[in-house]
C-alpha cells in the first residue's frame, strides 16, 4: 500500500490538481447530450480537435466514449472491436433470460449514431492494426477491450477429462460467441453438475441449467445452444465454494432467483455455518441472510430439479473413467477458518483441514467459474506499457492513465520517481481494474477515466500527436488485413438477427460465426 501511495504521489507531481477529479454527473440522454458544446474550453491542440480510439466495444468503451464525446468539445471517437459486432459482455456474457440488462445497448446506440463516433468492427488492434500504426493517428487510446481468459484451477486432471468446461466458455457458447461456437458440451450424461466457484457467473450457469426448457426458447440463446438443453438431464446442481456464507461473491438479486425459479427447490444450509444473531450485521447482509435462511419459494418434495451451496470446500482432483477420460467425479477438501473468530467476516480467510476426509461427488459435468483474466494486446511495449501478467490488468493510477515500463519496477523498489505515466494512453473497464463488479461499477469506472482524460486535456497535459485517426487509416488498404465493418454494417447484421428471430418467435437469432455475420454484408 505504502508503495502504491508513493507512485501515486509521483503521479500528483507530473499532473498538479488534475489528478483530483470531480464528482462523476449521472448518466443522462446520450441524443441530447452528446453534441452538446460544454464544460472544456482548451478545446484544440496544434489546430486540431480531440480524437480518442477506442479499443473494445463493450460497456467500458461505450460509457467512456459517451463522457468524453459530451465533455470534449468536437471530440472524435473511433471504436475498434475484434468482431464484427459490438457490445461486448452484454452480447455475449449477460445470461439470455436476462434481456433487461442489455437495455444498455439502447444508450450505446445512440452514442454510434453521433456523427463524431466512427465503430470499426472486425479488426484486431495489435494483429491486423498494430498499436504503433495507431498511436501516429490519436490524441489519445484508450484499452477497454476486457477479459478474454478463464482462470484455471490448476488441479489433476483439469485438462484430461471430458466433461469440464470453463464457465466463460459455456456462457460465450450459449450466448452465440463464435470463438465457442464449436464446444459441443454434453449436458445428457449426468443428472449431476458441479460448479466450481460462488460468484454471480456460477450462479447463472445454474440458473440456467434448471430453468424449463420452454422458459428458454424465449429468450435470445441460440438454437444450437437450446437443442442441448433440451436433450439435458441434470437435475441437481452443486455450486461449491471455498469459504462459507458470510463470504459468497453472488448478489442478492442472482440468489432470490435461483430461490424462485420454478420447479426447483434448494437444499438447506447448516446452520452451524450461519451467524445466530444478525441484528448488527450491515444490510445488505442481512438481505442475503434472510434468503439464504428461507431457502426456495418451491418445497423439495414437489420438485424434481434442487440445488445446493457447498460451503468450505476446495476442488483437490478430477477423477475420470473410460476411454477416453470422461469426467467420473469431482474430489474436494475441507477448509477451515484461520481466525474461527472470523467466520462470519466476508473477508475471513481459510486454508485446508488437517487430515482433512475427501469428499467426493460424482458427476459427469463439471465448470469451473473462478474468474476470469486480461491479457496483453501485441505491441503494448512498443507504447511503453508493461502488462501486469500477475494482476492481468495494465498497471494505471486508478484513475485510468497508464504508468510506463518501469512502473512495476518503481513500485517493487518503493521509488516514485521510477513510477511515470504515459501521456495520451488510458484504459478503462475490467482491463483496468480486474474483472470484478457488475455493468453499473462499469459505468462509474469508465466515467472517472473520461473525467481524468477531460482534466487532462484541458489543463494542456501532453497527449499523442494527433491526426485524422481512422479518416486516413480506412485509406491505408496495405494496413488491413481483414473487412472492417462500420456501424452502418452492423445495423444489417442486427437486422438479419432479428428477422431470423421472428422466424422462430423470439427477439433475435444470432449468427455464431464471422462468416455468417459478413455474408449479410455481401
């Protein structure tokens, strides 16, 4: 702490009073205020206006790009996404029968409709446009392009049995994300799964393995993904986490609807594992409490699907059988608490029982959902950025303004005037501060990046050169190894989905591959 405080210190020196923003203004109608000429009146450099790309399209680049269009005066956006489509998480990771969520893309629609806002879809920042090429034509970029990785367990036979999944590619597949597109997962050979991991991802992954079949051939998930479905047996899920009650990653919105869905009841708690008096517990804990305590709206007796909270265990090995290895059982330890005294704090910490008995529940459908990771873009050192591979975040001032390479050697040696930061590069989103949180912690998240780059500007801080951003880039045909799709393009493919949708009476049908996505263009 006493080092991250000294590189901050470091970082108040290069930017004075800039680095104290100011409070971040609610979210209003982007069609009103995007065009608006307000707040920053440093509004050109060098005679030309600001001009921002943006890498990744999903809430963090679009809630930054919002800010910084409607605080900038003449400010130029230019997204660039990998795929052909934008959105990001609420596309492909928000659970389908979760269409409420997605109303975010409403607002991010209307930020792409701003004559000042350019998407380019299906080009890959660092492979078919290096990060050098587009550095010459900005002000400024800004990395929001999130986390594309899953964190393993790193336990025997993870990678030898069939069967186990991770949870982001489970989700990503059913949610038609074409990197996935091909996984097959097999949910007719167990009445059993297991999800490794407590946290709301875990709980979606179970809400939607019990959820009637009918209830989702209503919503957006694509028929691959519902034939599957239809044809599962599981009846029982285990959710299992290291920690106990008091130190779940779910909300209480994921858990009451695990507790409501219909026709499926919840298997009780231990009470030994549940503090006797809640009275002094903050409020939100006591929420939770209260519904873990009451258990299902549904009775065990009337149901055939339950669910279960498996509390201080820790996944030890997966046991196959067959040939090929398939999936037999899963073997877990017990924990304990270090501090007993500490059960009921969330951020109690535990370690594994002495002698502690295996515990083994067998299934043949296993998913791991321990979190995910970022990675580094190729060419982030020729920028001067040193990824942080141990956080999987790019090291920054919380603020969202990037610290050069030898910012993680500043703060190994306590030394802040090792700690600099990059002039014109910011970042936002989970790739800045780790995949944690939901869309709403995106959007304050983002804000305060926008606010830092607003700050910036306007107080003359150096940026990057300048330039025509993708106006001259589009020209260089040499630097484009792929067909880049505009907004215009996308609202086609949104089309196609949609009428392929009606076909099937359900809001859309998306395709699950590029190649399906860029034959609508043909």
């Amino acid at each position: 702490m006493v080092q991250t405080r000294q590189c901050l210190q470091a970082a108040r020196k290069y930017l004075g009073a800039s680095l104290e923003l100011p409070a971040v203004r609610p979210l209003v109608r982007v069609s009103s205020a995007v065009d608006q000429k307000r707040h920053i009146t440093h509004l050109v450099k060098d005679g030309r206006p600001f001009r921002l790309a943006v890498i990744g399209s999903g809430p963090a680049g679009f809630y930054t790009a919002y800010k910084v269009m409607s605080t900038i005066q003449d400010a130029v956006v230019d997204m660039y996404e990998s795929l052909p489509v934008p959105f990001g998480l609420v596309r492909f990771g928000v659970a389908p029968d979760h269409p409420e969520v997605k109303n975010c893309q409403d607002r991010f629609a209307e930020v792409a409709s701003s004559p000042r806002f350019n998407f380019i879809g299906n080009i890959e920042v660092g492979k078919s446009l290096p990060l050098a090429t587009l550095k010459d034509h900005y002000s400024a970029i800004l990395f929001t392009y999130g986390a594309s990785k899953d964190r393993k367990l790193d336990i025997p036979g993870e990678d030898l049995c069939k069967g186990i999944y991770s949870a982001r590619e489970f989700v990503g597949w059913y949610n038609g994300l074409p990197e996935h597109s091909a996984l097959h997962p097999d949910l007719s050979t167990s009445e059993s799964a297991v999800i490794i991991g407590q946290g709301n991802v875990a709980l979606d992954i179970a809400r939607t393995l019990l959820t009637d079949i009918d209830k989702l051939r209503q919503t957006d998930m694509t028929e691959q993904a519902l034939a599957t479905f239809s044809r599962s047996k599981v009846k029982h899920v285990h959710a299992v986490g290291r920690r106990g009650p008091m130190q779940v990653s779910f909300t209480i919105k994921e858990v009451r609807e695990l507790m409501n869905l219909p026709g499926v009841s919840f298997d009780a708690i231990d009470p030994l594992l549940l503090p006797p008096d809640t009275k002094q517990l903050p409020r939100t804990s006591r929420r939770m409490l209260s519904l873990l305590k009451a258990g299902s709206s549904s009775k065990p007796e009337s149901t055939k699907k339950t669910w279960s909270l498996d509390f201080m265990q820790s996944p030890h090995k997966f046991i196959s059988q067959g040939d090929p290895k398939e999936l037999a059982q899963v073997e877990f330890i017990l924990n304990k608490y270090q501090d007993p005294e500490e059960r009921f704090d969330p951020r109690a910490k535990v370690a594994p029982m002495e002698n502690s008995p295996i515990i083994h529940i067998p299934t043949k459908i296993a998913f791991r959902s321990i979190g995910y990771f970022s990675e580094a873009l190729q060419g982030m050192q020729d920028l001067g950025i040193q990824f942080d591979k141990s956080k999987g975040i790019i090291p920054n001032d919380h603020y969202g303004r990037i610290y050069g390479t030898t910012a993680s050697e500043g703060i190994a040696k306590g030394s802040p005037s090792n700690c600099h930061l990059l002039p014109g590069l910011y970042c936002a989103g989970w790739v800045k501060r780790g995949p944690a949180g939901v869309i709403a912690n995106t959007m304050e998240d983002a804000f305060a990046t926008a606010e830092a780059m607003a700050s910036d500007w306007e107080s003359g801080k150096p940026f990057l050169g300048g330039g025509q951003g993708w106006d001259a880039l589009s020209k260089a045909s040499d630097l484009l190894k792929t067909r880049p799709v505009s907004w215009v393009d996308w609202l086609k493919i949104d089309a196609a989905e949609k009428a392929r949708g009606k076909a099937k009476g359900k809001e859309r049908e998306k395709f699950t591959s590029v190649n399906e996505m860029l034959s609508v263009l043909d």
